[in-house]
C-alpha cells in the first residue's frame, strides 16, 4: 500500500475546465508563457493586475473592478467579487476563457485579507467553470456557457510555499499544495461540485515534489 493515500494535486492550467483554481509561481515560470500562447490560441483572453495596487482591499476591489469589467453596482466586498466572476460580464462575456495574471504579487504575502482574496478566487472560478449559482446549483441553459477561469500570482522574489499558511488557514474548504515549486490553490468541501477531494498537506507535498 502507498503510504501516500491521498490523490495528487493536479498540475495548473489556463485553458482546462478544472482545478488548480489560483497559483502562485515565479514570474520567470516558463509555465505562464506557454499557458498563455495555448490560452490565446484556442481563442482565450488573458488579463493581467499590477500587486502593487492590490496592498489594500479598497484598492484591490477598485482594480478588479476596472480591469476585469465588473458592472456599476459591484458591491466591493468578496461575495460580491465572487458573483461578479461566477457571473462574468466583462471581457469576453463569459464566452471566452480568461486567465487574470498578477504581476508583482509579493506585497500580498503581508494583506490581512489574503486568504479571503484567494478563496474569492477560486469560488468565482468554481462557478465560472462550472456554471453554477451559489449553492452548486446548475444556471438555466439561456443563463450562460461555462468557461475556464484560472488567477495566477505571478512571484518577483518570495517563493510559492511562503504563501500556504494563510491561504490554508482562510477556510476549511481550501486545500493548498506546492507541486514542482508552485502553490496550487482548490476547493475540497463536498459542498463545491466537481471540486478535488482532499489534497496531501502541503509539508507532504513540497517533500515529494522535484525542485
């Protein structure tokens, strides 16, 4: 018997309808480049965040608001957030699949919100893959076409597994692993349809994983 029991995270994506939801990596990744030539390729866009605008939740939710396109009555706060990707109405229309690129992420290793911000995330992402409301429930046809949606912190100088403990820590229905020097972030709860069942903890993970 395997004395890893548990099911390997799977490695992140920018064009498949599944987890990993967020990931942190270095910018100098060779993975984010030829994620976003295939993204691009198949039709997808890619929108990218300055970090240093996202040090303050104000500012983050300003920033979202602008460059993803969320409409007027955007309500600013992190339910909102994750109507507002579930229900995607800015570039693309939700017929497209997006890549939201954070360039510059490190200065939100110190955000008090960060785990929130990461859940926000991948429940929007959740949705918008799956095309459900809030409680898992499929939207009507006419309602809208389930697209990919994937984030991805892109890392200057902090490395990926600096950033699992508050993400981990922000709810119970986060797992967070670091496979091959990148955190991937998911949702695990029963609660969120074709989400992971649960990852190794991230000690496990980071061991097994090449560097």
């Amino acid at each position: 018997m395997s004395p890893h029991p548990h099911p390997a995270p799977p490695l992140p994506t920018l064009t498949a309808r599944r987890s990993p939801w967020v990931t942190f990596t270095p910018s100098a990744d060779p993975w984010v480049a030829a994620a976003e030539e295939e993204l691009r390729a198949a039709g997808g866009i890619v929108l990218r965040l300055d970090g240093e605008e996202l040090h303050e939740a104000g500012c983050l939710h300003r920033a979202f608001a602008r460059e993803l396109g969320f409409p007027g009555y955007y309500g600013h706060n992190w339910d909102a957030m994750v109507d507002c990707l579930g229900d995607w109405h800015g570039p693309g229309h939700g017929k497209q699949d997006v890549a939201v690129l954070i360039d510059g992420a490190d200065p939100l290793l110190g955000a008090e919100f960060l785990g929130v911000f990461v859940w926000a995330l991948a429940a929007g992402a959740w949705r918008a893959n799956f095309m459900v409301d809030a409680d898992g429930d499929p939207h009507e046809e006419s309602y809208g076409t389930p697209f990919a949606l994937h984030f991805v912190f892109l890392l200057d100088r902090t490395p990926p597994e600096a950033f699992a403990g508050a993400v981990a820590a922000a709810d119970p229905d986060l797992a967070a692993a670091v496979v091959d020097g990148r955190l991937v972030v998911t949702l695990t709860d029963a609660e969120w349809p074709g989400g992971d069942p649960v990852w190794p903890p991230v000690a496990e993970v980071t061991a097994l994983s090449p560097r």
